[in-house]
C-alpha cells in the first residue's frame, strides 16, 4: 500500500512538472503587452484595485512582460490616444502589444496612427469601433450646452480628478468629449480620420488581420461577448441589464453592440460575457461558460505564435 501510495505521489509530481514547463512560456510574447483601459477607468486604485482584475498577473504568470497603461478616465479618443502614444514612447521597447477594453479600442487605434512603428499588434476587446447605442441616448438626454450636461460634465470631470489623486495620475479629463467621441456619429467621425483601418465601414464584420499603416504592419483582432445577466451575484448585471434595452433585439454586452465591436481578425463575439465581465469583474464574479482570463492568455498565445 505504501508503495502504491509512493508511485502515485511520484507520478502526481510528474504530471504537475510536466503541466508547469509546458505553460511556462505561453504567453511570452516577443514584445511586451500593454493594457488599455475604457471610459471611466484606471491602471489601479492605490495599488490594491486593478481595472483588468488578476488579468495583468495571469499573463505574467507564463512569461508575458505587462504594462497597464493610464489614460484619461474621461476624454476624447483622440486625446487618449496621445496620452497611450506618449505613454508607450516612454517604456523604451521597440514595438509593444495593445489590448485594449471598451474605448481603449479607438484610443489604440488612434495611437497606432500617431506612432505605427511601434505597435505590433491592437486587441479590441468588447470594444466601441462604430460607437454605442447607449451613448447615443445619453447624448439625446443631455442637450448640448444645457444645465443638464454641465451637471454631468461637472461630476464625470471630478470623479476623473478623484482617479487621478488615487492612482497617481494627472490625466486632464472632459466628461463631454468623451460621450460624444463615443457616440455613432463621433466614432464614424473618427473612423473616417482614421481611414476605417482595420473597421468595415459597411457590413458587420472584421477586416483582415493585416492592417498597414504608413508602411508599416499592425496585426488586428478583436472579441466581445453577448450576455448581459451573466451570475446573479454579480452587482453590475441589473445596470447593464437597463442599458441592454437600447439595442432592442441587438445582441449586446449591455454597452456595445456586438456589430460595433468586429475589429481586423474576429476571434469570436459568442461568449457569455457582458461588458464588466471583459475585464474579471466585479472582482472576477463571472458566468459559469466564459472565463475571461482564458481569453487573455489565449490570445498572448496567439500572439506568440504570430511572433510578436
């Protein structure tokens, strides 16, 4: 019995090794990893919160080097794209990987057409690449130059200030351009300055996974899911189950409508995942079907063997 007890311990050890220098280098990429948050987000709050939750760790885990960009948690795409443009300048690599949630998907699109040397590759994930309807009905709400968008644009602007003081950051914020950058009509508008790279500006789907820009190479990919009440634990489902009633019959995440998000090479928009969830939260309270971190890794994996 001892004996038995001994080989299964042994074998148990093998197993476990074998596991482990098998994923060690999985998701090692060639060029580092740089996570873009969306509107009203953050690298981290006062080093214990991380917008992409357990998500920077889990990649770094199996050899991928990770960054979590900050931007303004409210802002233009256009300004946050010089934010990230003059952020990535800074980390002093030759060329980085974008992954980027939400509106950091326009804002990495609008950095790789700043600087295009130095982005190998953009991942949209749940992003707004052809606006939000649920954008488009705030707008509606708050009448341009009314004492309705003052008062929002008055709070967005000081909880923006508020995320600067607790992740250390100084990120001018302008709650306004933000809404209407992300709005059908601002991001078709953005689209067209951008030359609708890596978009399809007339049917519901990807482009090619190649995408030039001034000579230079950018691999584009994209994934959303399209579930809404994902765990009924999960405090932000009832928020986005309001917001999904925008898109009518639309599959959506409870933001962005799943046509809106296809961007370059479409990984998939099939998964049970809503908007919060893209990013493992709320604290990495998820659906029983998708697990988001899966899809980060995945996608490094695909990242190192596309060599970059």
């Amino acid at each position: 019995m001892r004996i038995r007890k001994t080989a299964a311990f042994a074998l148990g050890l093998v197993l476990l090794s074998v596991s482990f220098f098998t994923h060690a280098g999985y998701t090692s990429t060639r060029h580092p990893i740089v996570l873009v948050h969306g509107v009203t987000g953050f690298n981290t709050i006062g080093g214990l919160i991380n917008y992409f939750h357990t998500i920077p760790w889990n990649l770094e885990r199996s050899g991928a080097r990770v960054y979590s960009a900050s931007v303004s948690f409210v802002n233009s795409s256009e300004q946050r794209g010089q934010q990230l443009a003059n952020y990535v300048n800074g980390l002093g690599h030759s060329k980085v990987n974008l992954m980027a949630h939400s509106q950091g998907a326009p804002t990495s699109r609008v950095t790789a057409s700043l600087i295009p040397h130095k982005i190998a590759s953009i991942t949209s994930i749940n992003g707004v690449n052809k606006g939000s309807t649920v954008a488009d009905v705030v707008r509606g709400v708050l009448p341009p130059g009314s004492y309705v968008e003052g008062g929002a644009q008055a709070i967005a602007n000081a909880l923006g200030g508020l995320v600067n003081a607790l992740s250390g950051s100084s990120n001018p914020q302008d709650g306004v351009a933000a809404l209407e950058t992300l709005t059908t009509r601002g991001t078709t508008d953005l689209n067209d300055a951008l030359g609708w790279k890596g978009v399809n500006r007339s049917s519901c789907s990807g482009t090619n996974e190649d995408v030039w820009i001034n000579g230079n190479r950018i691999k584009y990919f994209s994934w959303t899911g399209r579930g809404v009440w994902t765990n009924i634990l999960d405090a932000t489902d009832p928020f986005l189950g309001i917001t999904s009633l925008a898109f009518g019959g639309e599959p959506s995440d409870g933001l962005v409508g799943v046509c809106s998000t296809k961007m370059g090479n479409v990984i998939g928009t099939h998964y049970d995942m809503n908007h919060v969830d893209a990013i493992n939260h709320l604290f990495g309270v998820r659906s029983l079907w998708t697990n988001p971190v899966s899809l980060y890794r995945s996608q490094a994996n695909r990242l190192k063997n596309r060599g970059l």
